[in-house]
C-alpha cells in the first residue's frame, strides 16, 4: 500500500505519501488508514501521485475528504506531480477544482 515518509521543509515536516499504482476498491481501506494515520499527526500532507495508473471514485472520495480534513485543521494538503490517469478521473468526475486547489496543475 502506500508508503509514508518524513521530510523537513521550511521548517515544518509533512508527511509524504507516495500512492501505489493501482487504487480500486480493494485497496480503499488501507488508504483510508493511509491518511487517517497521517491526519491524526495533525501536520501539511503531501502526496506523491506520480505512478498513479488507475483510480477509482472511493479512493477519489478518500483523498478529497482527507485534504479538506486536513485544511478543516489547519494544515496544508497537497498533490505532487499528479499523473495523468489522477488527472482524468479528476476531470472525468467534475471535480477538477479540487485537482487545481492542492496542486500546481
């Protein structure tokens, strides 16, 4: 599943999550604990979308919630150079703005 790591940046130090290529519903659950792991640390989130091959809407739906949860408590979320299957489901779905709000797309 995804793997977390720890960076220091500007003084702060995000959690980065690196997504595995394939997000379907079987891997919903655990990326759902993914990021619930990461909010409870209470600290920016960013996440490596890079090798994102396929994704579906719940995973979609995982990853809006965490980073609204994320800025709900005052922290930055961010996506890192989104791959182009993250992309389309982004767009394919109508929520683009999120797409654009955490990231430089």
């Amino acid at each position: 599943m995804a793997k977390q790591r720890k960076t220091v940046k500007d003084g702060q130090e995000p959690i980065i999550i690196k997504l595995d290529p394939i997000l379907d519903l079987n891997m919903a659950a655990a990326l759902h604990s993914n990021f619930s792991k990461a909010l409870d640390e209470e600290r920016p989130i960013s996440v490596d979308t890079a090798d994102v091959e396929k994704i579906t809407t719940p995973c979609l739906q995982i990853m809006i919630s965490a980073g609204l949860s994320s800025e709900a408590a005052g922290n930055s979320f961010s996506f890192n150079d989104p791959s182009e299957a993250l992309s389309n489901a982004f767009h394919d779905l109508g929520l683009h703005s999120f797409l654009n709000r955490w990231s430089n797309v």
